[in-house]
C-alpha cells in the first residue's frame, strides 16, 4: 500500500456526509468532500506520513501532483501540507512551476493563500534573486490567482517585507473591481502594518485604494 492508498482508507473511513454537504455549501459548490474537520484529516495525513517515509523523501513531489488530480478538496490540502513540510529549505528552482501550477489549479482563496505565504513566499526566500521575475510574471497574467499571489506572498515575512514590491503591487492592482484582489491588498498592507504601521498609514493616505482594500489596510491600525 502507498502513502496514497493509505491516505484514501483513512479518508474514506471518516467520511462524514453531512459536515461533506456543508463544506461543499460553504465553498460555493466548487469542490467535493469527503467531510473530514481539519484535525482529523491531519491526523489521518500525519499517520500516512510517518508510514510512508521514504516514499515522501523520495516522490513528494510527484505524489502532490497525482493528489490534486484528484476530486475531493481534502487531497489538495494534503498535497499542500506535504510540500510545506517536505521542501522548506530544500526547494530547487524549477519548484517554481510546480508552485505555480498549484496555484492556478482547483483555485480558491483557500488553497491560493496557502501556497502563496507558505510556498511561493519561502521559495523567494530561498532564491530572492528570483523574486522580481516571479513577481512580475505573476502580476502580469491574465490569471487572477497569480495576482493575487504576487500581492499576499509576503504574508509572515514581517521586517523582511520588501515594502517596494508591497507597494507597486498594490497601485499595479489598485483598479481592479475583482473582490479577492481588493481582500489581497487590504490585506498584504494589514499585516505589513504589524511592523510599519505609518507606512501603511501614509501610503493607504496617498494611493487612492478601492474602499474595501483601505478598510481592510486599516483595521487594526
């Protein structure tokens, strides 16, 4: 048995129709469930782990991109989980496409903010001199998610946030009437303003945001 195989058991084991029916309400019918709450997929996740090492070390990778050609929404998460823990301080630079790939499949603002802050952000951590050219690939697409990934990805990085890029990817987008690119500016600024509150008051003062994105800027500030 696989670290796949095993996974499936456990999920289907556990599955719950009725929290399935709800998760799949609450995410607009975009997704299928098995109805596992979060902590026990993550112990179903953590014992397929533990049994299957090596397979891990070995194929993580590859076992992330078979687990979200898969239907059920609990996969992608796992696929997710898996990386995050698997490549931290260990990507290589053509990770890049398979960040990317995730992003821009099965979207939703579940999995993208996930892997923007987690993925993507700690890549560019790895390989910052890959950072302008990423970035400005992503924010150029016609794909939604990507911009949106370009704008929340330093998400946690706190004194690290480069503030240029914060900025020019907030006024790029500043226009856009889609409603996750106006959350994504509020809140990329919100989290910078933990470390720089004035300078999330001053440039919020100046850019001339979209109403939702100021709000969000401001709250807490």
């Amino acid at each position: 048995m696989n670290f796949i195989d095993e996974l499936t058991l456990g999920f289907k084991a556990n599955a719950n129709a009725e929290n399935a029916k709800y998760m799949q309400d609450y995410m607009r019918g975009l997704f299928t469930f098995y109805g596992l709450k979060t902590n026990d997929r993550r112990a179903i996740f953590k014992e397929a782990c533990l049994n299957h090492k090596q397979e891990i070390k070995t194929s993580c990778r590859d076992i992330a991109l078979k687990l979200y050609e898969t239907e059920k929404r609990e996969y992608h998460y796992c696929a997710i989980e898996l990386l995050i823990k698997e490549l931290k301080k260990k990507f290589v630079k053509d990770d890049i496409i398979l960040i990317e790939h995730l992003i821009v499949t099965h979207s939703w603002w579940d999995s993208v903010d996930t892997i923007s802050k987690y993925l993507l952000g700690v890549y560019l951590q790895q390989f910052p001199e890959e950072t302008e050219n990423v970035i400005n690939r992503f924010s150029d697409s016609d794909n939604m998610w990507l911009n949106r990934s370009a704008i929340i990805f330093q998400l946690g990085y706190k004194k690290d946030t480069i503030e240029d890029i914060l900025f020019t990817q907030s006024l790029k987008h500043k226009h856009s009437n889609e409603f996750f690119i106006q959350k994504a500016i509020g809140r990329a600024l919100r989290e910078y303003g933990k470390t720089n509150p004035q300078a999330v008051r001053d440039f919020v003062t100046k850019a001339g945001l979209k109403p939702l994105s100021a709000r969000e800027a401001l709250k807490n500030l």
